[in-house]
C-alpha cells in the first residue's frame, strides 16, 4: 500500500513526458534564433566564412557556410549539419577533430565550450535566421521602416473600453481584458476560491505557502469587511514583508544573470557576487524606482553619494555589469576584453529594452534596425569602463580581475583572512624579486639571441609559467589586504577606464581586422527630444543610463511591465519577454500594455505599485476552472478567460517544503557558501572540502540564498528549471520529466523535509487519528475531501509501524502534483 500511495503521488503524465523527451526546438523559435545570433554566427564568422563563404569569394571543398541553406547542403562530403543528430553533422565532427578533416585547420581545436554551443544548437535544430523566419517577416531596411514597429513607438495612456459587462471590472485592466473576451464571445471564469486565491497571492508576491494562521485571518476579514477589503489589506501586508523583496529580487536575478563564478572550462568561484544579490533584494524591498534602480546598476559609480554607506552600495550595484560568464582560459588578452564588452551590451540591451544589439558585433542586425554602428558606439562606452571581478592568475586560469575595494568606514562582512605587516612587506618582495628574474630572463633570452646562443636555455616557458602563476597568486593576496595587512572590504563592480575612448569598428568583428574609430553614441532607431552628448573624458555609461530611463524611452516601461505580468499570469502580453523585436511574438493586448508602461512611469516606477495593481484585479482573481467552449476558441488562453495553472518554481518548491515543516530559516545568511567556503579558488576542487555539502544545498535558509555556480547548480535546481545563469532569463521553461519523480522520490533533502513535516505535526497534533489532516491541511491549504481521508485511513491500517508510515505519508504529499502547482 505504501508503495500504490507513493506511485499514486509521484505520477508524472506520460504524455507530457513524452513530449519533453527529444523535443527540437521551433526553427524560428526566438530563443533558439537568439543563441544562433549569441554563439553560432561570431564563431562562423571568425573561424569559418575566410574558407567557406561567398563574400570570402572560396567554397573549399564546395562548402559554404554563411546561408541556412548552404550550411545544411554541405559540400563535397555531404550536409555539413543535419538539424536534430549531432551524429550526422560533419561540421560539429570537424571542429571536435574527431573526423580526418580538422576544422579550422592547422590551428588548435575551438574551445570545449564552443563544441558544446554547436552540439546544443544542432540538438535544437539547427535554428537559423540567415533567412526570412517566418512566413510574411520582413526585416527594416532602414532606420525609418524601423521607428514604425510597434514596440518602437512611445506608450500612450489609455481609454479604458467600452464592455458589455461593467459589473465586472474592478481594475482599469479589466476593462481591456474583458473587452477582448466579449469580443471573442468569451466570459471570463468566477472569482476562485478564497483559499485557492490566498495561495496564489502568497506564492506570486513572497514565494512562500500562507501559514493555518494566516487563512484563518484572511477567512474572518472576508467574513468582517469582504473580499475586496480582505484581499487589499493581504497584499498590503505581503509587499511590506522582506520576503517580497526576496521573491521578487530572484525574478531581477535571472535576468541580471546572476551567479558566482565564470563558467566556461576555467571556472572560477566569484567570491564577491553575493553582495550584489544582497543589494537587489534590499532595492526591492525599499521599492527604490525601477529607473534609478537600473542607473545604480549601469553607472552607480559615477552617481554622486553622502556617505560611505551610500558609495559603498553604488559600487556593489554596478556588480550587475560584472557577473557574465567569463572566458579566463582565453590566451588572447585582448580578444577576453572584447568578449567581456559584448557580454555587457548583449545583458543591458535585452534585459533593458528587450532587444541584443549584440547581435551587430559582426553584422548590421539581420531582424531589428540596429547596425554595427551602433554596436561599436555602444563598445566605446563599455571599452572606457574597466570591470573588477575578483580573480587571480592561477595555474587553472590565465586572466585575473581585480576585486573592488569598497569603502572602509562602512564595516561591512568579509570573510577572507588579514596577515600580519611583517608577511605584507614579505609578499611585496616576492613581488619584487618574482619581477626582477622576470627582467633578467627576457635580458637572457636577448642576449641570447644577439650572440646565436640558444634562448630557451637562457629562459625556459617552465621559468616563465612558475613566475607568472606565482605572481598572479601574490598579488592575489595583496588585493584582499592593506598595508597593515588589515582584510579590506571587496566586491564585484566597474569603474571608469584610465583609457577613455572610441571604439574601432571591427571588420566581421575580427580583433585582426580594425577600420574607423566610431564615436560613442546611442544607438540611433530611438527618437528622443533630449541630447545625450558624452563628455572626452567620461565613458558614457551615465548618459546610457539617461537615455534608458527617459520617459521618451519606448522599451524600457514596456518591457518591465511585461515582466511583471508574466510573474504574475504565467505568460506576458509579450510572450518573448526578453526579445521586443521582428522576430518576438506580438502583445496579445497592445493597449493594455501602453497602460500599464505609462502608469508604471507615472506611478514613480514604483514595482510594489504596479504589482498591487494587477493583483488587485478582476482579471488575476479568476478561477483556473477548464471550460471547453472557451478552450477551443483560445486553446492557449492568451485570452485569460481563466487563470492559468502553473508549476511552481524550483526556489518555492524548495521553499515550500521547508516551510510546512517549520524549518525555514527567515533571517539572511551571512554572504554565500562561495564567498564564505570556496573563496576565489577554482569550482573544481569544491569537492575536497568537507565543509561543502555534495549537493550544495546544506542549508535551511531561503532557496535565493543557495550557491548558485555555473555548470554546477544545487539539485533542487538544476532539476526544476532554475534559470540558465549565463543568459538573460526572463521567461523560465517548465519541463515534466521522470528525474523529477526520481528526486522527490529519493533526495535525501527530501525524505529530511517529511521528517521534519512527521515531526512538527506530532507536535501540533497529539491525536494520531488527525494528524493527516493535519499534515495534507499544511501541504495544500485545504482539508482532504472524503476519498482522501479514506485513502489515509487505508494507508494507515495496513501498516505495522505507524511512525515510519507517517513519514512515508508526508513524503507523498509533498511530491504530490498538487504541493508543487498553483491553481
């Protein structure tokens, strides 16, 4: 029986199974056009099209590769990618050096990194825009076809329509949604369930399960006052709790991405980075508004402060421009530099405006009007800005990044040890000595060669590698110090350059292959009244950041407002969140979203505002009842003619479990489990150290506190979906597959979260007869109807040990469909 009770609640649909496994994506998918235009064009461009391409006027072999079309024909061997089967495509074999052509040729193998892009993205499908995407898409041909699309126009406010229904609406919103219902033949769904819509309220604004305390009040304040009241005083309270700005800062992370440490094959832990998700949750809390928010991010450096308190949080707020994934085995120091600059402007322009003109580095944008011009103006501005993000040379990686130090009057946490003066003076003359064998060696290899002697014994590459680590993990240590060897306070940031300037446009974006300095400038589709001249001798970041919030400004509203209304209904009026462009879907309800981009604006930019808002709605109280006459009309409810259930994220599904056993942990950690355990070190030595739990998940607090390391994620989740921390994220997937069941079924965190569920029951609850009902009213906030207090009873009887039975009991309430979904 135990086992028909935990198959009964760990079944996943076959069907949706199924679907998930060996799906390819969409070849016009956005996403899938996105990471073709991010990390297959520049890798064909610099590596491929001099051989293979018809402006490099050579077809070796008969192979092209610069068109979908030619890429997909081959050459003389055949296809050189089939879409789906990494098998069969003899480009991916190529480059991997695995076949007897090696691509490119004469030179090393492409990073392991970029082998596992093309193997990803032919598993995709091969998605490639270098043709039209879409029936009926047309790509501007100039800036003025360009100013006409929809997104590029300024939001206007409003008239709400006129609807059948005026009894309805308690929102301005309403009336836009009802209208499109009405004219669809449509009705929207009854309100839901008091119960059903205090969960939803809870989970959406703080993430967390209302407490049996909590649906007590809500039911009596109904009772008192009615729901309108009751639901206006709940969200009150929830935007005012700290968890608000927990829940709500993780949204910002995903598409900050945030993570602590590079990634790629060096991997390096980014000990610092924990202060900036620290300074995202407290912005969000104090409701700081959403356009001074995103000017601390860009160039809160450059913003002026009263105190050290204040400087010390604008510095950590610029961390956003330094969290990027980070190539630190690349052995070109300037070919890092310019990866690290495009990363920037690929984050800003899509978390921001909802468009990569990163996509220009090699080429005018093929779908939006954004061109190299602009890129490279764009480069100028990030290329005068020097990014600090707390590496050092070591034997794992070649390139170091300074940390930032922050003010010391701020008395801020740091968790890296301080020495004595004594062992200061005693690296400053490693130091010392490490650069004068350095001098003398290249003095040898000189000498040397001036008398034909032979140079590599004057000054062998072992002599040159034991320096330059050596001196890499000196000055490692020096950075984190004073003179009196006192700890200093770092973090993850940028500053203006001492090199202040244009940028070269780059033919095909090849560092080898420099043209005319562009001056820096924004890029020139936008419209706006006001001039955003850039001083000689600053970067240009403050005046990028003017530019971005200015009410002229058409994306940035727009695009936050819609992400706000994808957390909250699951999908947003733009459904490509992160991509306002040709290539994006439409808004479902154009002038709803002006509404609420203009009201957002109008309302100080104030996020709780806007929130308050939506969830105060009509709209957001629907029932998510199925009704079939609606479903085939809008299968998809782009309609919302009902609420749209929803998984809950991999953090509430964490979180969630914790809280129902009362074990969550409320208060803040002290930094990370990087920054405290790991330090500056390499990710791939984590496992030596005890202190280090194997699944990273060794805590009780919040789940927005857990380590989040690129390529080496906490189970829960990197099981449940988290974010790619590499990329803008604003739109999680949500996948249904077997591991998950697995996971549920045996994690050892898990079957730990029913003890504790098994334990504050028996507590609360002495009669065992109700301590069921006790647990699934924790679990679901609701009682279990009659079948399922008779399936318990069942349970229970045919069991020998009814403790252990009880914890088998909690486990499968928590791996239930129902713990893990809202309605």
């Amino acid at each position: 029986m135990l086992r028909l009770l935990m198959v009964a609640a760990l079944t996943f649909s076959l069907q949706a199974i199924l679907a998930n496994a060996g799906r390819a994506a969409d070849p016009a998918d956005p996403k899938g056009l996105e990471f073709f235009e991010a990390k297959i064009r520049p890798v064909l461009v610099q590596h491929c099209y001099q051989c293979h391409s018809t402006s490099g006027k050579k077809s070796e072999g008969g192979l092209l590769l610069d068109s979908r079309d030619a890429i997909r024909k081959g050459g003389d061997r055949g296809p050189a990618v089939v879409p789906g089967d990494t098998d069969k495509s003899i480009l991916l074999a190529a480059i991997e050096h695995t076949a007897d052509l090696k691509m490119p040729p004469k030179k090393e193998r492409l990073a392991k990194e970029v082998l596992g892009d093309f193997a990803k993205w032919i598993k995709m499908g091969a998605p490639d825009p270098r043709e039209a995407v879409a029936a009926g898409f047309v790509a501007p041909v100039d800036l003025a076809t360009g100013r006409k699309f929809w997104s590029l126009q300024k939001p206007i406010a409003q008239i709400a329509p006129e609807v059948k229904n005026a009894d309805w609406p308690k929102q301005k919103l309403d009336y836009f949604i009802l209208a499109k219902l009405e004219s669809a033949g449509l009705a929207p769904s009854k309100d839901a369930e008091p119960t059903t819509l205090l969960r939803r309220l809870y989970f959406d604004l703080i993430g967390l399960p209302p407490t049996p305390a909590a649906s007590s009040e809500f039911d009596t304040a109904i009772r008192a006052d009615g729901l309108d009241v009751a639901i206006a005083r709940e969200v009150d309270k929830l935007l005012g709790t700290p968890q608000f700005g927990e829940h709500w800062g993780r949204h910002w992370l995903d598409v900050a991405r945030f993570a602590e440490s590079s990634g790629k094959e060096a991997n390096m832990a980014f000990p610092y980075a924990w202060r900036y998700r620290d300074y995202v949750i407290d912005a969000v809390n104090a409701d700081i508004p959403f356009d001074r928010f995103l000017t601390e991010q860009i160039a809160g450096d450059l913003l002026p402060f009263e105190n050290d308190t204040e400087r010390a949080r604008l510095l950590i707020a610029t961390g956003f421009l330094a969290l990027g994934p980070k190539n630190l085995d690349e052995a070109d120091a300037q070919q890092f530099v310019a990866d690290v600059i495009d990363e920037q402007i690929d984050t800003v322009t899509r978390a921001v405006l909802g468009n990569s003109i990163a996509c220009a580095r090699c080429h005018d944008h093929k779908f939006d009007p954004f061109t190299m011009h602009d890129y490279y103006a764009l480069k100028g501005i990030f290329g005068s800005t020097r990014t600090f993000f707390g590496t050092y040379v070591t034997p794992t990686n070649r390139l170091g990044g300074d940390p930032l130090p922050l003010p010391r009057g701020v008395n801020l946490p740091v968790f890296h040890q301080g020495v004595t003066p004594q062992h200061v003076a005693h690296l400053k003359q490693q130091l010392t000595d490490l650069k004068k064998q350095q001098a003398d060696g290249m003095a040898a290899i000189m000498k040397a060669a001036r008398t034909g002697e032979d140079t590599e014994k004057a000054f062998t590459l072992t002599d040159a590698l034991r320096i330059f680590w050596a001196t890499g993990g000196i000055e490692g240590q020096l950075e984190k110090v004073d003179d009196e060897g006192q700890p200093l306070p770092l973090t993850m940031g940028v500053l203006e350059s001492d090199k202040i300037g244009p940028a070269r446009m780059l033919d095909r974006g090849d560092l080898k292959k420099p043209g005319d300095r562009i001056p820096r400038a924004l890029p020139a589709v936008f419209t706006i009244s006001e001039s955003f001249a850039i001083g000689a001798r600053q970067s240009g970041r403050l005046e990028l950041a003017q530019f971005l919030t200015h009410p002229e400004q058409p994306l940035t509203a727009r695009v936050m407002a819609n992400r706000v209304w994808r957390h909250l209904f699951g999908a947003g009026l733009v459904r490509t969140v992160d991509n306002f462009g040709m290539s994006g879907q439409r808004p479902s309800h154009p002038e709803l979203l002006d509404e609420l981009a203009v009201k957002f604006r109008e309302n100080g930019w104030s996020l709780k505002k806007l929130v308050r808002e939506i969830v105060l709605s009509r709209t957001y109280r629907q029932s998510s009842q199925y009704k079939a006459a609606a479903f085939r009309i809008d299968p998809e409810n782009r309609l919302l003619w009902r609420a749209s259930k929803r998984r809950l994220t991999a953090e509430e599904i964490r979180d969630a479990m914790l809280t129902v056993g009362s074990e969550l942990k409320t208060d803040r950690p002290a930094a990370s489990l990087v920054g405290k355990e790991i330090g500056d070190g390499p990710i791939s030595l984590i496992g030596l150290n005890p202190k280090i739990p194997k699944d990273l998940d060794g805590m009780r607090h919040r789940s927005v506190y857990l380590p989040v390391i690129r390529d080496r994620l906490p189970d829960v989740l990197e099981l449940f979906d988290f974010a790619e921390p590499s990329l803008v994220s604003g739109d999680r997937e949500t996948t249904n597959v077997p591991v998950q069941a697995l996971y549920l079924m045996n994690s050892e965190f898990v079957t730990a979260r029913a003890r504790g569920l098994a334990h504050r029951v028996k507590l609360e609850v002495p009669d065992e007869a109700k301590q069921p009902t006790r647990a699934f009213t924790l679990c679901f906030g609701r009682t279990p109807d009659d079948a399922e207090q008779a399936l318990a009873k069942q349970f229970f009887a045919a069991t020998d040990d009814r403790d252990k039975a009880f914890v088998a009991y909690c486990q499968a309430l928590l791996a239930a469909a129902e713990f893990r979904n809202l309605d």
